[in-house]
C-alpha cells in the first residue's frame, strides 16, 4: 500500500519534474517564507497568500536534531493542506531549515528530512504530489540570529512558500 | 665487513687473549623537548640597487613563513654578529652558533626590468654544512611572493625532509553581512591571505568549495536555483557549469576523486540523502551508499581506494570507511559525541573531522582506523577541515557566538600547536586548500 | 529494508540523470589551463636538483665534520650552476599572470581592493596564539616549548636561550650577541610537560580523547635495532665481546673501574635530551634512530657523529630523524659532556638511540 504509494509518487514527480523549471518556484525571495510579492489581498481573505501565511501559518518548528512533526505542527500542516486545496493555482515549495548546533553538510540532510516530513503530512491530507517541491538550506539562513535555545527553536523549521503558477 | 671480521678473529688467534675493550656506552633517549628551531635570515644581499625592496620584502616573507609554522622561531636580526653582507662568502658558523641559529639562510635577490632573480642557500649550522646547493628562482617583481613562498618550501623542505606547503593558494567562502542576510561568494587566496580574488558574486549562496587535486578547477555547492547543485569553476577562465541533476535531487558535499576526473558527493531525495559517485565526462552516476540515514560529506582516500563520510545510521553523527564503489562500511568513531565533515589526509595515515561534544566543537584527528584520536581545537564552533597539502597543518572554519557572531578561518598543526587565525579582512568559511603549485 | 519504490525510483532518477547529463557531459571539454612557471627552473629540473640535493638515506656519514670544516666551504659554488638556465622565455608569463584576476561576474566591490592586503600581513607574526591564552588550564600551561621538565616562564627581561647559560661560557662575543649585554646568565626558555592544545580540558577532565596525559615510563627498551645493522662496528664489538668472554670468561682486566653509576647515565641522557628537538607532528616522529659518536677526554665529540641503525619511517624521515639527533650531540656537547674523567674508558664510544615513541602523543 506505502509502496504502491510511493512509486506512484515517484511517477508523479519524474513527470512532472521532467516538464516544469525548478527555479520557476523561486523568483524572488523565497529564502525565509516571508510570501514576498504577494500582496495582491488582506491577511482576512482565506483565499490571499497573506493569510496563508499569517493566519495559518506557513511554518513548523522542530526539536534539536529532529524532523518529527509535533501536534501544533500537524494543525498548522492541516490548515496549509486545507488552504492549497482551496486554492489550486498555488505551487508550493517547502524549504528546511536548521540551528547553528551542526556541521554544515549535516544540517542540509536534515533540512531535507524536516521539509520531506512536511511534504508527506501535506500528500496524506490530499495536496498532490506535483505541487509540492522540497529544498534545504540547511543553517544558512536563520531567522533569529542570538545562539540561545530560544533563537534556535525558531530556525529549526520548514516553511511552506507559496507562488502562483500554473502546471504547464 | 669479512674482512675486518676475519682480521679481528686472527687478532684474537695471535694475540692471544687480550684485554676486552669496553664496548660503547649504550643508552636510549626517550624524551626530547619540542620546540620551534631557531633560524637566522640576515637580510637577502641586493645585488643592484633596483634589488634593494625586494631583497628585504623576500626575506621578511621567507622569515614569516617559516615562523608561521610553528616548527621555527626567527632570530631577531639585531642579535646577530655578522650580517652575513655578501651572499658568496664563507659562512662564519662561529658566529651564528653564539646566536644559537640552528639554521641559517642565506640569499641574494636582483632585478633587472620587470626580472626578479633570488638565490639563497641554507645551512646547518651546528653541523656546519649547507643543506642541499644553492638554488635560484627568476620571475616578475610583482610576484615577488610567490618567489618568496617557494624559497620557503625549499628551505623547509631541507630542514624537515618533508614538502612545504606555502607556494599553495586556498579556495574559500568569503563573507559579509548579517547572520539571517548572509552574502557569501567563492574566493581565492595565497595560503597566507593574500592576494584575496573573487570567482563569484554573491547573488547566490554558494557553499564549500573544494579544489580539484591539480588546483585547475574548484566544485561547489549553489543555491542559484533555490536548490543546492554542484557547480564546477574553472579557476583560470571562471567559467561554471552546472552538475545536472534530476529534478526533485539536490545535491552537495561535492569533492573530486584523485584523477580530478569524478565526483563524490551526497544526493538527497524524498529526505533521504546517500552518497553517489559520478563521472564528469560521461555523466555517468553511482550509488554508493543505500542507506535511509543522512550520509554525506565523503572523502576519498589519497590512494582512491577507500571513502570515509559521515552517517547518523547509528543514530548520531559518527564516521565510517567503505571501499570507493561503496559496500559494507565500518564505523571508525566511537568517542563521545558527533563526528563530522571527516577528511582524508594526503598522506593518507590521518583523518581530520569535526567533532561536536558537549555544546563544544572540535577539529580533531584520528588514525584511519579510528584509534589515537586527538582534538586539536576547541570552540563555540569549528567546522570544515581541510589538509595543507604536505598534510602538516589544518586550515578550518571558526565562527563566533552570539547575534554579532562572524566566521574566520584559522590554521593549527595537527600536533594541535600553533592555532593561529588566517589574516583576511571580512569574513570566510569553508577553507579548501589546495595544491602546490608548479 | 528498501522497498522497491525506492529502488525503481532510483533506477528511475539515474536514468534520467544520464539522459540529462550526456547532452551536457558531450560538450564538457578538458578545460585547458596556462600554468606559468614561477622559478627558471622547470618542475623536472628542480625536481632533479631537490633529488640531487637531497642527502641519501643510506648514507650515514654526512660529509661535514662536526667543528673542522668550518671555516672551509671555500668560494661557494655558484648558485647559477644550479640553475643555469637563469632567462628562459617563459619568464614573460609572470607567477601571478598564471591567476587573471577573474573577472566576478559582478562584482559589487573591486577586486583590487581586497587583493593587495598588504596590511594584515603584520599579523601572523604575532607569536603568542590568542586563543591558547583564552583556555583555562589549571595544571597543564601552554608554551611554545615542551620539555621533560617544565620551566617557569623567565624573568621578562631575561634573554630566551636554548642552552641554560650558554652566554655564560660562550666567547665573548656572546656578550654583544645578547641584548642585554649586562645580563649574563640567560634563563631557560619557558616550557610546558606536554602539548596544550586548545581542546585540553581544564582539571583533566578527559574527553574521549586517547591521549596520554603522563609520559609513558622511562625503560627504554635497549637498541635492538642496532643489532639488526649489518653495521660493522657493532658486528664487530659483539664479536669481540663474545670471543672475549668465551675465551677467558668475564672480561679480565677492565681498563677502568665500575662503568657509569645510574644517575650518571641519567645526567648525561638529561644533557642530551635537552637539545634534542623532536617534531612530534613530522613523519621522523616515527623514526627511532641510533647514532654512534667518539668523545674525547674533555667530553667533546671527536670525530663525526654516524648514523648506525635506524627503523621505521621513509628515508627522508630516516635522515630528518638522524639531523635532529646530531643537532642534538653537536649543541649540547659543545662545550663538552659533564663525565667522570675516571671512567674515561667507558664512555670514550657512545651509542645513543633516539625513540620518539614517547613524544608523539605528548
């Protein structure tokens, strides 16, 4: 069942891929989720790309070398899936992030690990395959710059950034 | 040697029994002291006038070099006896063994246009005899410090019997800005900060630069897409093309196998990420790895016969050796903590890591099976070996702490003395050091 | 443990990664690079001179006497003899034409800025490492020497000296050689029992880390090593030795009284430890070497000191390891071994082996 699953995914995502630019997502600034450029409705309409991101939020936070999705996390996961389903024309690329507390290439692998984990959450509540990219910056590019905990657990995330685009 | 036994077994037929000749006096030293051996560099003769700055910048240079080790200790010019005026004449030892130069270095520097011509010559004091011969180098007067360098590598070289590394340039991650707005762009310097030249801008985040073994090309990790790929740069023309990977792939932690004609480098992919082997003229790729762990940052050994990397299979961060087509890995580390970003050494009987303990990290170095490990380094945060190519010294990654914190590269020699920051104005990660040059 | 999703997906991913990267891969070129030649001498040919120059392992006898040649080296050779080939016209391609400043694509800053950084270069000269200063020791004190027996740093004004009051004894030059000439006894450079890296922790704590903190024991096993040489001298001694011993049972008439008590081996070990110099970071660290020297009656070597046996290590190592421990004979041994003069005879041929073994995990 996982398996046929993920074969069909891996389908999925050949041929797609194989017909869409990756940096097609990535105009702009994507780094950080902050859904610059798009601005076109207030943070009140459910259909603006500011409420995604605000109201429902466009990141999950993780624990210290973790890409275990916690129970706040899968809200905030449910109401993103809800959203993208509403709103078909939106691509979505999610970006893992890590803490300073790592070695370089090691946080870009566990970057991955906590945007896959977010990728999978968002297929299982119904948002295709195909509209969904991952990336990893690893600890690039923190949000909060202090070296305490309480900078750290914000930059141990992964961030659903939304653009507008059509599938080919 | 049949001789001279068969004449002391007829001595002792004839003479008789005689009286025994007390054998030597045998003994062993175990301890010895360590310290850097002190050297005289009286100041290159100009043999023209026009020679007279370059002469001093030459042998300022070569003095530094070597003190920069950590393997020698300049002696100040003002306690010398002689200056030693005239490159061609007889070396008074006397005078630098009252001084305690062990060693002493001669040279004599001309220019003529835009030629520069130095010679020098080296000497073992105590010993009382030259090192090798004389040598001479000519190039341009602006490369003076590349002359300089090589005089350095000939004279360590003589005195350690082992290469140098200071005619050898470093490709690295220059950086500026904030930490949440970081720029970073490749860059390349001499091996002691200067001559600082840009490959990229910094309109994308590049990472980790690795030189090719000849030092002709450098790979690289780049954002450039939004998604980490490896690029390769021609060092020369700064030309780049990109690794291509499949969509949905991102790849990094690239380095080149020996031949300088593949690339290992870790793959990730559905948050999976696995190490794969490519070859950059057919394109054709390997895997090498099958595990649901993170394995990256591999590193081949100088033969090419083996990789080591890194793999949380166990659960943490640890290092691991398996051949250079993949299979059974054994694991290498078993100290306390995490160990990462392994290197291999050029000479091949070392591994420098990373190593994260305790809120701490380490650059440490290990046998290649694991045992006599020792941290040479300690900090908020060191990170990213990488091996002069005399294998001698360690050139790594230190970033501060805190909201101001900034990267700086530093060098330390992997007996663990001499830690000492690499001269750069701005900030730098991700050191690769390259070879020597021709 | 792969289910087959991963595996046809791999499959899947690689082909299409062949597929993507032969039309590019086609067009991938060697990519040509000028490399210019710093020096008139060509790779080979310096190659050439640097194996020419190079002393041979196996030759143990360097040529240079320890005192008489000095004033010798007469007329030293031409250097351009070693190069002879001063002006070629490769010259015209500079060293550093050999790096075009490469043009950044855009660069926000000139490059020329941050290529001449002429000013930081002051910097490394600096000898103290700060950041060893920073780490809190209690026991262990960082210093740029380590020595058996640890030295207090000196007195400020004090003259750093390797050799324990060399200027005292030392010509009178010595006295214009220091720069304080009115302070004649210069103190013992300042030394530390072991190497403090910045990773040492404070109060031993021990990390993970297998080296040891203490010194191994002094027994030193007895050169073996020398009885593997086919070195005639040892051959011959043992020879002597055993046909003497045969032939009238314990040696009869020993020249001179007792040999040397054990704390007078131990001083003359301590003298010459004290110049030996080991580079625990160098392959010759892995060499233990035996070397052969004469002293004359007032302690001072006669003769060249020799190299007899040697293991481990390559030949450059070999000879490396070989230099440092005749530096050592020849420094400490210039003003001649303290011995008792009345065991003359047993200390006139000495056979020293050198073990770095101890040091190097110092």
């Amino acid at each position: 069942m996982h398996m046929m699953t993920k074969m069909a995914v891996v389908g999925l995502v050949l041929l797609s891929a194989a017909c869409t630019r990756p940096d097609r997502f990535t105009d702009g600034s994507n780094v950080g989720g902050a859904g610059g450029g798009l601005d076109q409705a207030g943070v009140n309409d459910p259909q603006s790309p500011q409420f995604f991101t605000q109201t429902i939020g466009d990141r999950v936070l993780f624990s210290s070398d973790s890409s275990s999705l916690t129970e706040q996390g899968k809200v905030v996961l449910a109401g993103q899936a809800k959203w993208l389903t509403d709103n078909a024309d939106y691509l979505a690329i999610i970006e893992g992030h890590a803490d300073e507390q790592g070695t370089r290439e090691y946080n870009i692998g566990l970057g991955f690990r906590r945007a896959n984990a977010v990728r999978e959450f968002l297929v299982a509540q119904g948002v295709p395959e195909t509209r969904m990219r991952v990336t990893s910056y690893g600890k690039e590019r923190p949000t909060q710059i202090c070296s305490e905990e309480s900078c750290y657990a914000q930059n141990r995330r992964a961030v659903t950034v939304i653009s507008i685009a059509s599938l080919s | 040697m049949l001789t001279r036994l068969l004449i002391l077994l007829c001595a002792v037929i004839f003479a008789g029994p005689i009286n025994a000749q007390t054998g030597p006096l045998r003994l062993t030293i175990t301890d010895g002291v360590i310290e850097p051996l002190p050297f005289a560099a009286p100041v290159f003769q100009a043999e023209n006038s026009a020679a007279q700055t370059a002469a001093a910048d030459l042998t300022r240079l070569v003095a530094q070099d070597l003190s920069n080790t950590g393997l020698f200790r300049e002696i100040p010019p003002s306690a010398f006896i002689s200056q030693h005026a005239s490159f061609g004449q007889t070396v008074a030892y006397a005078d630098w063994r009252a001084v305690n130069a062990q060693a002493l270095i001669t040279g004599a520097a001309s220019v003529s246009g835009d030629q520069l011509s130095v010679k020098f010559r080296v000497y073992d004091v105590f010993s009382g005899a030259e090192l090798g011969q004389g040598l001479q180098f000519t190039g341009t007067v602006s490369g003076w410090r590349r002359m300089a360098h090589k005089v350095s590598d000939a004279v360590y070289s003589r005195i350690t019997g082992e290469t140098g590394y200071f005619d050898s340039r470093v490709v690295f991650v220059w950086e500026s800005g904030p930490k949440d707005k970081r720029l970073k762009r490749l860059a390349i310097m001499d091996y002691d900060g200067a001559n600082v030249q840009f490959l990229t801008d910094s309109a994308a985040l590049v990472l980790a630069p690795r030189f090719s073994p000849t030092g002709d090309r450098v790979l690289y990790t780049s954002f450039e897409s939004g998604f980490p790929r490896i690029n390769v740069l021609d060092v020369a023309s700064v030309g780049r093309r990109q690794l291509q990977t499949a969509p949905g792939e991102m790849a990094f932690s690239p380095r080149f196998s020996q031949d300088g004609q593949q690339v290992i480098y870790s793959l990730s992919n559905g948050g999976n990420t696995d190490i794969y082997r490519g070859d950059l003229n057919s394109g054709a790729s390997t895997r090498l790895t099958q595990a649901p762990s993170i394995e990256t940052a591999p590193s081949l050994s100088p033969n090419g016969s083996q990789i080591v990397f890194e793999s949380d299979r166990s659960g943490t961060q640890q290092l691991y050796i398996m051949g250079a087509n993949g299979g059974e890995a054994r694991r290498i580390s078993f100290g306390d903590g995490r160990y990462g970003s392994p290197v291999w050494s050029p000479r091949g009987d070392l591994i420098a890591f990373t190593k994260q303990n305790k809120g701490r990290f380490h650059i440490g170095v290990m046998r290649t099976d694991g045992s006599e490990e020792r941290l040479l380094t300690a900090s908020f945060l060191d990170e990213g070996p990488t091996w002069s190519p005399n294998g001698r010294v360690i050139m790594f990654t230190r970033e501060t702490q805190g909201a101001t914190g900034t990267s700086s590269l530093y060098s330390v020699d992997i007996s663990g003395r001499n830690l000492r920051p690499v001269p750069l104005q701005g900030g730098a990660s991700d050191p690769s050091w390259g070879p020597l040059q021709p | 443990m792969q289910s087959p999703g991963v595996y046809i997906s791999a499959i899947g991913h690689t082909g299409l990664i062949g597929w993507l990267i032969l039309g590019w891969g086609l067009s991938s070129d060697p990519l040509p690079f000028d490399v210019a030649d710093v020096s008139v001498v060509s790779t080979e040919e310096y190659a050439a001179l640097v194996a020419a120059t190079t002393p041979q392992p196996g030759v143990a006898d360097p040529p240079a006497p320890a005192t008489p040649e000095i004033e010798d080296a007469p007329s030293t050779p031409e250097p351009e003899s070693a190069a002879p080939e001063v002006s070629q016209p490769e010259q015209a391609e500079a060293p550093d034409d050999e790096t075009p400043p490469p043009e950044p694509p855009t660069p926000p800053e000139p490059p020329a800025d941050v290529i001449e950084t002429t000013p930081t270069l002051a910097q490394p000269e600096a000898q103290a490492t700060p950041d060893l200063a920073v780490s809190d020791q209690p026991q262990a004190r960082p210093a740029d020497r380590v020595a058996p027996v640890p030295v207090a740093p000196p007195p400020p004004e004090a003259d750093i000296s390797d050799l324990t009051a060399l200027a005292q004894t030392a010509d009178p030059l010595a006295d214009v050689v220091s720069q304080e000439p009115e302070q004649d006894a210069t103190a013992p450079q300042e030394a530390a029992t072991q190497i403090v890296t910045e990773a040492d922790e404070p109060s031993g704590a021990v990390t993970s880390s297998i080296r040891p903190s203490a010194r191994p024991s002094r027994p030193a096993p007895q050169p073996q090593v020398a009885e593997d040489t086919s070195d005639d001298d040892a051959l011959a001694a043992a020879l002597a030795d055993a046909l003497a011993g045969a032939d009238s049972g314990p040696a009869p008439a020993l020249p001179a009284g007792p040999p040397l008590s054990g704390s007078e081996q131990d001083g003359f070990r301590v003298a010459v430890s004290r110049c030996w110099n080991v580079d625990t970071g160098s392959e010759a660290a892995n060499v233990q070497v035996t070397v052969a020297f004469d002293l004359s009656r007032d302690g001072k070597v006669s003769g060249q000191v020799r190299q007899i046996a040697s293991s481990g290590g390559s030949g450059n190592a070999v000879e490396t390891a070989f230099q440092a421990a005749r530096r050592a004979i020849l420094r400490c041994g210039a003003k001649g071994f303290d011995l008792p003069a009345e065991k003359y005879d047993h200390w006139k041929a000495v056979e020293l082996t050198f073990d770095p073994s101890s040091m190097r995990l110092r």
